[in-house]
C-alpha cells in the first residue's frame, strides 16, 4: 500500500507544479506554449538523471512513475527516443518520433472535430 501511497503524493505534487508553472507562464504573459515546453524539457531532464542514478524502487515509483507521470509524460517519450537512438535502432527513431508527433497533432484535431469544436485558422 505503501508504493500506491507514494506514487500518489508523487502525482499529486507532480500535476500541481505543472498547474504552477501554467499560471506563471500566463502571468508573466509568456507564449501560451511556454509552460509546457519548459515542462518536457524538465521532465526529460529529470527522467534521465533519475534514470541516471538508478533509484531505488521506492524512489523511482514517487519521482518517476508519480511526480514525472503526472508532470509530463514527455519525458518517458524522450527517454525512449533516447533508447532507440543508444541502440543505433535509427529507423526506429524517426518512425515513432513521426508516429508521435503527427498521431498526437491528428489526435488533437479529431478531438477538437469531436468536440464540436473548429481550430482557429
């Protein structure tokens, strides 16, 4: 129960930074993108010096799995890109990164378009 517990305040405390940080881009009136690029460059920063160190399970499941989850999940998506490229799998690594970046931009507008919403042209 523990592990839940901690994973939990890790989210809990991940997620509330990133709301903070949000408000911080919007007050010091920022790009609206701002906040969540500083975001995934941190969480991709964090991941992999958490990675780096090789954390104990307690740890790794509060600061990775819980503050980095729920901070961004940029940074495992970066970690992995980092793998593929560590094992020279090249291929790989711009197939997913494409996969990612345009499945996520057609997500989005299908949302918007599901959503009843149309995107600002």
């Amino acid at each position: 129960m523990n592990k839940y517990l901690s994973i939990g305040a890790g989210a809990a405390l991940g997620a509330l930074l990133r709301f903070l940080l949000s408000i911080g881009a919007l007050t010091l009136q920022l790009p609206f993108y701002s906040s969540t690029l500083l975001v995934n460059i941190a969480g991709a920063l964090l991941i992999g010096f958490c990675i780096a160190k090789e954390l104990k399970p307690k740890n790794s499941g509060f600061l990775i799995t819980g503050f980095l989850g729920s901070f961004t999940t940029f940074s495992m998506l970066s970690y992995e890109h980092y793998l593929l490229l560590s094992y020279g799998d090249y291929v790989m690594f711009i197939i997913y990164l494409g996969l990612n970046l345009f499945a996520g931009i057609i997500a989005v507008f299908l949302g918007f378009t599901l959503g009843g919403k149309k995107l600002n042209a």
